[in-house]
C-alpha cells in the first residue's frame, strides 16, 4: 500500500470515501466488506488447509498425496458393502439349509427372498425377460400362468439352474422340434393345414374352418405333432412341449408365426444360472419368479 | 442516517478493509417501566415452555412412548398430547405453519411488531444475555468505559464470566432442543452419565454455538439484516397498526431543561437520550419509525420515567398508530381536542380472522377426522396387465395398510361391483389381512378379469378394506388395464 494522503479524497458525487488510489483520474471508492464477512472468509481458508491435510488433494509426479486419512471412494465403497453384507448375513445364510418350500412358508424369509431375487432378476435376466418379467416374442411372460417347462417351484429352480439348450450344461432342458419343412417331412401344403388346424384349438382362424379341412388337419396332427403337444395341443412340461390350446403364444398368434416355426423351427436358449450364481441367489430368484403371479403349487 | 461511518478513520494513516459495527450497549431499562416488566413475564413464561415441555408425561397405552410433546425421527411418528401423527398426515403440520403465520399476520396487523419485541426467540435470547452482561459487568456506561479501558484483570474474569455464563445458556438452550426429538429422561440420563447418541451431542454442540453467537454476537444485526419476516412486516402495517411513535409537535424543539424553569416556547422533550440508551437495536426513535425498530417498547418506558420526574404528562414516546397522530397534529395544529380511536376491527383483520378461522377449522377436522387405518393401492406397471392361457387378462397391486391403533388388527379387502372378477392374494389364504400394531403392511394382489368382448381397454377398479373389529370400511380407487393403448 503506497503512503498517499487520505485526507478529504472523498467522492462528491456519491459521498463515499476513496482509497486514495487513481487511474486515469478514476478514483476507487472504499467500500468495504463488513467484518464478520472477512472472518467467515479467513475461517474457509483455514477450513480448506485442514482439508489438504487429512484428504487426497495435491498431485505429485507419480500419483497425489494421500492425506492423514487415506480416504479413497474405493475403501468407502468396500466399507459400505461390507456393512450391507453384514446387515444380509442376519438372514442369507438361513438359505443354505432351507428348502424351497420352507422358504415359502417363513414370511421374513419370503420377504428376502422377494427383495433379493428381485435385484437378481434386474441384473441377470431382465436383458431377455424384461424388468417386470413380461418377456416378448422368443422369451416367456413369466407373470402368466403358461409354464413351457413347469411353473412348479422346483421346475422354476431347474430351469434357472440348468438352463433350456445350454451347451456347457449337461442337464440342461433339451427339446428340439424337427423342421417339417426345411428337412422335406411335410409339403407345404399340409404344413397350411395342420397350421389352420393349430390356430383352430384356440379359436383364432379368421373364418370358420371347414369341417374337410379340419378332419385333414386333425389328421396331420395326430401323426406329426401330437406326440409331444398332445392329442388335443395340451403340451408336454417334460419335454418342453408348448401348449397349442391355449390364448398365450411364444411367438405370435398368427398364422405366418406358426407355418414359420412348423417350417423352420426357432429354439431359444436360456444360459444354465446354476454356472454363474450362488445357491442363495438361485433360490431366491426361484421364489421371486414363482411370486410373479404364474407360480404353480 | 447522520451517524459518522466508523469504517473511514481519516485521522489514521490505514484504510480498513472491513466495516465494523458500532456495539449497541443497552442501557439496563428501569424496572418501573410497564413494558420492561412485561417483557421479563413473557421471557419467563417462554423459557419455561421450551424448557418443560419435554418433560410432561401423556399416557398413550403400552409400547407407545408417553412424551407429551415428541417428535420421533427413527419410528418416524409425532406425538402431540392427544395427537398423533404419520408421515402421511404431515399436511398437518403444514396447516399448523400456516395457522402460525396468519396468527402473526393478524397480530401484526393489530399490534405491530410485537412478535418481534416479545415474542421471537431471536429477541428472548438477547434480552437474557444483556441481563448476564449487567450482572457481571455492570450497566451501558460500566460496559463502554471497560471495553475502552486497557486489559486488566478485573477486566479479563468479568468478560470471561460472561462468555461462560453465555455458553451454559447456550448449553441448556441446545440440550432442551434435543429432548424433543428423544425421550427425555433417559436422553437426561444418558448426557449426565455421556452416553448420549453422537447426533444429539452434534445437535447440542451445533445449537449451543449459534445460541452464543446470536444472542452474544450478532443480535440486532439479525433483526435488520437477516430476518426475512422483519422485511415483510410493512405488507401488514396499515394506518391503524400500533407503532412506536415519538410525538413530535410536543416534543419539539427539544433542550435541556433546568429544574425551575418554565416549559414555555419549547418543546417537551428535554434531550435526556433515555429513549437511545436503552434502546436494544440502537436508534433514535426521535426521527421517527424506522426499519430496525422491534417494537419492544423500552424508549417507552424509559421516557415515562423521565417525563414522571419533571413533571409533565407521559407518552410523548407512546405505542399509537399513524392515524392518531396525524388526527392529533391536526387538531393541535387548530388548537382542538381530539378523540383517540383505536380501530382493532377493520378490513385487513377481518380477512385474517376468516383466514384464520378456515385453517384452524380444517386442521382441527384434519385431526379430529383422522382415521384409524388407510388403505393404499398401486397398480403394477411393469408389466401393465397379463394375459393368462384362457385368455382372461390379470392385473397386479400392490396394497399397503396402515393400522395407526396401538393394538392388532384384522382386515378384509374385497372388490366393489365386480362381480365378474376373482381376488386373490399372493402369500395369504383367502382375504383377511393381519396387521400389526402401529405398522405398514404390505401384499401383493392380482385381480383377474375373465376373457369377454365387453372388458373395456381401462376400468376404474374400487378396492374396499373393512375394519373387521369395527366394521368401519375405507374405498380405494384403482385402475384395471386390459391392452397397450399407444
């Protein structure tokens, strides 16, 4: 601060005083901060040099100094896990020893299992199912109560554990329906009517079908198809068999979908769980899936 | 304002960098005054409120705390007397802020700023922490004489004292805090015995320092600069609001007034400056109503001391509105008699009052009407509905119950006018529903709706709860989805 004289450099215009220093014959005002504010600034000063001291703050040549606390996001996040796995340790390992059944009838563990199978279910099989377990064309609706493999609790289980056509799991489910059409079984022709007479179980035909055309379908059926969708199209859990009766439709309820699949048929694959998740995951998202609204007794 | 500007010390060679305030030094007002003493009963009778009240007992039945006055964060429920309240019904609190602020409105309107000067913690505070600066360290002129006088020792334990007696207030200020959002006897104990949980210690640390700092530092500063509400008031001054006034045609020209002499050709005041010294904000009430001014009426008292002493009638420093004395400058002016009128019913207290009396009467309903249980439903939106293999068509909830009794109870959940459509809870036989005392239950439902060309694309769906002990039923109204409407 240079020594000028202070005396009368007051402002005329607005009355305030100046600082004495000039530019250009501007001169600045002096108006100064009130105290209490300079203190609060001085406080975050001293505030953020406390900070230096105990967190990460400076970069040095091979990385940044560390700080009296060593804090990392990486350590808080461990300990945050560590906590939650601590909180679900009350409880998960009640599902090593317990059956399935037994889970369903213990209310707090029914409760877990919901939670956590739901979690699961998000991460692993959501990405084909959708979030809510409503599926699409090629993947189940799990909230119905059309089970392709059995909507039991312990078909659940062995369908999540081992898969459906999973090649690095020798139980796996397994069903391959032939290609009547590509592989010559059937002419195109029969292949039109068995598939009118398909869509005829489930009363989806445009028009009523004819009486000739429905004793030929049934006809075809019988010596093609009935062997594992049944007599009347009831389907096969054990062989993986769809229901032909029914309003639900893996694929889609027209009549091009079902000449499609009898031609050439589609097989989806579902990866065997039982290969990637622990036994408590398993069970619950067992239980959280046969609590979707299809689940079977 | 006319006051030297203390930041600009032109006699010195430094130019400060910062403005420091004058320290208003409060004379300690005259215990004759009427307005000191009702504000050492109005002090008194809110300290003990705040303080007591964690302490009264209300017997609720058992495993419900018996806290008269409690808010308790952890099992999120409040509990006022015989009023008990959950999350859900925190628009009642809403409606008692509501019912404050127009209280103070109407008040204001009426009485000016009397919160301000009675009433408001900010003010309480201050009045009590000036008392201990009196005890320990003797009046304004004591004060002002020591605080420019060089350290002594004197000095030194007097100042001390102060600040420690300041901090056990604040101390007892953040401690009564806390026992309202614990129980307060055990919390008591536990502080006697250090066994309090870390966030009431943190509460108590945190209150204890901004007691000290408001009350022992910033005081009238908050007042004039940080209170929102005092930058308000004037939307509910009007012509008629009590204010602080310096009557000015009997008061001036102002002198010094010797004893004998006549009070010819002058005015009443005698220049004494009682009225400035005892003022806690520090102004001159003399030029008039100004915006620091809290209405605590010690220039009041003080002058009427004054004018007792001399001789002369009191209230030239009186409460009175703006149309009293301009009717009384008025009359003086032509040498009339002028008749005081204090108009206390008028437009704006009158919509206030009306104001006032919905609100409370809806927050009384709120409460008087509040029902032992709720019912809550959500439909499922993922997925919106669900085809079953007979084409019927299923729609997911999720229901939750409240039973807000401090006993068991047993519910029955049935659909209104659907007659058509099957119920059915998922984990539960049948449709009665067990819930726990002063708890939340929650289910899964599905409604499933037989296939039929009439079903419409959404329905409104009524779920119906009925209190099984009381038969009392509740209706929730719902939603049934039967196809994507994009």
């Amino acid at each position: 601060m240079s020594e000028q004289h202070h005396q009368s450099d007051k402002d005329p215009v607005s009355g305030v005083n100046t600082t004495g220093h000039e530019w250009d014959g501007l001169k600045e005002l002096n108006n100064p901060a009130p105290r209490w504010w300079l203190i609060v600034f001085l406080i975050t000063v001293v505030w953020a040099i406390g900070y230096w001291v105990v967190y990460p703050a400076w970069p040095t040549l091979s990385g940044h100094t560390q700080g009296l606390w060593a804090w990392t996001q990486f350590k808080q996040l461990d300990e945050q896990r560590q906590e939650i796995a601590a909180r679900q340790n009350t409880i998960a390992p009640r599902f090593d020893d317990a059956s399935l059944e037994d889970i369903v009838k213990d209310p707090e563990l029914q409760a877990f299992a919901r939670a956590g199978g739901a979690v699961a279910f998000r991460n692993y099989c959501a990405a084909c199912h959708g979030s809510g377990g409503a599926g699409g064309p090629g993947y189940p609706n799990l909230n119905d109560d059309s089970w392709i493999w059995g909507g039991k609790l312990d078909q659940i289980y062995a369908t999540i554990a081992h898969g459906i056509r999973a090649h690095d799991d020798p139980e796996t489910r397994q069903s391959e329906m032939m290609a009547f059409g590509k592989d010559g079984l059937l002419s195109a022709q029969d292949i039109g009517t068995v598939a009118d007479y398909v869509l005829s179980l489930s009363g989806k035909n445009e028009t009523p079908l004819p009486d000739a055309a429905k004793t030929k379908g049934a006809e075809i059926f019988a010596a093609n198809c009935a062997a594992c969708h049944g007599e009347a199209g009831q389907g096969n859990i054990d062989l993986g068999a769809p229901a032909l009766n029914d309003a639900l439709w893996l694929y889609a309820d027209t009549r091009e979908a079902i000449v499609a699949q009898i031609n050439k048929p589609k097989h989806g694959v579902m990866p065997a769980w039982g290969k990637r998740l622990d036994e408590r995951t398993l069970k619950q998202l067992t239980i959280y899936v046969h609590t979707l609204g299809g689940g079977q007794e | 304002m006319s006051d030297p500007d203390p930041a600009i010390d032109l006699a010195g060679h430094d130019i400060q960098f910062f403005e420091k305030r004058p320290k208003v030094y409060p004379r300690d007002a005259t215990l004759k005054g009427k307005f000191r003493r009702l504000k050492w009963v109005v002090m008194a009778a809110l300290l003990a409120i705040y303080y007591f009240t964690p302490f009264l007992r209300w017997d609720r039945g058992p495993h419900v705390p018996d806290q008269a006055v409690l808010i308790d964060i952890p099992h999120s429920r409040g509990y006022f007397f015989m009023f008990e309240i959950w999350p859900q019904e925190v628009y009642v609190l809403t409606g008692l802020l509501v019912l404050a602020a127009i209280a103070l409105f109407a008040v204001t309107s009426v009485l000016g700023r009397v919160w301000c000067g009675y009433a408001c913690p900010q003010t309480v505070w201050t009045d009590l922490f000036v008392k201990v600066e009196y005890w320990i360290q003797g009046d304004r002129n004591a004060r002002m004489k020591r605080d420019a006088a060089p350290l002594t020792f004197e000095k030194v334990w007097k100042k001390l004292a102060t600040h420690v007696v300041w901090l056990v207030i604040g101390l007892m200020t953040g401690g009564a805090w806390v026992f309202y959002f614990h129980d307060a006897p055990t919390l008591l104990h536990d502080l006697l015995h250090f066994q309090a949980p870390t966030g009431a210690v943190g509460w108590m640390a945190g209150l204890t320092l901004s007691t000290y700092f408001m009350a022992g530092y910033a005081r009238e500063n908050i007042c004039t600069y940080a209170c929102p509400y005092a930058r308000f008031q004037s939307a509910m001054f009007d012509k008629d609001t009590l204010v602080i006034s310096y009557d000015r045609t009997r008061g001036e020209p102002r002198g010094k007034h010797k004893q004998g002499d006549g009070w010819e050709g002058r005015g009443h005041c005698i220049d004494c400056k009682q009225c400035v010294v005892v003022c806690p904000v520090g102004i001159d009430i003399r030029n008039g109503l100004q915006l620091p001014c809290i209405a605590c009426g010690l220039c009041v008292d003080a002058c009427n001391d004054v004018m007792d002493k001399v001789g002369l009638p009191r209230g030239l420093v009186r409460y009175d509105t703006d149309r009293n004395q301009r009717a009384r400058d008025d009359a003086r002016a032509c040498g009339k008699t002028y008749q005081e009128n204090i108009r206390i019913i008028r437009p704006r207290t009158i919509y206030y009052a009306v104001i006032l009396l919905v609100v409370g009467g809806l927050v009384l309903y709120a409460l008087l009407s509040r029902q032992p249980f709720e019912m809550h439903v959500l439909h499922d939106r993922n997925p919106l509905y669900v085809k079953l293999s007979d084409g019927s068509i299923r729609n997911n909830y999720a229901i939750k119950l409240l039973n807000k009794t401090h006993h068991d109870k047993d519910f029955s959940v049935q659909l209104v006018d659907a007659p058509q459509a099957q119920m059915k809870f998922v984990g539960v036989d049948g449709n009665i529903i067990h819930v726990p005392a002063d708890a939340v239950s929650q289910f899964r439902v599905s409604v499933d709706f037989p296939a039929s060309p009439l079903l419409q694309a959404r329905r409104t769906l009524v779920l119906m709860a009925t209190d099984l002990e009381t038969g009392k039923t509740t209706n929730v109204e719902s939603l049934f989805v039967t196809e994507d409407k994009r």
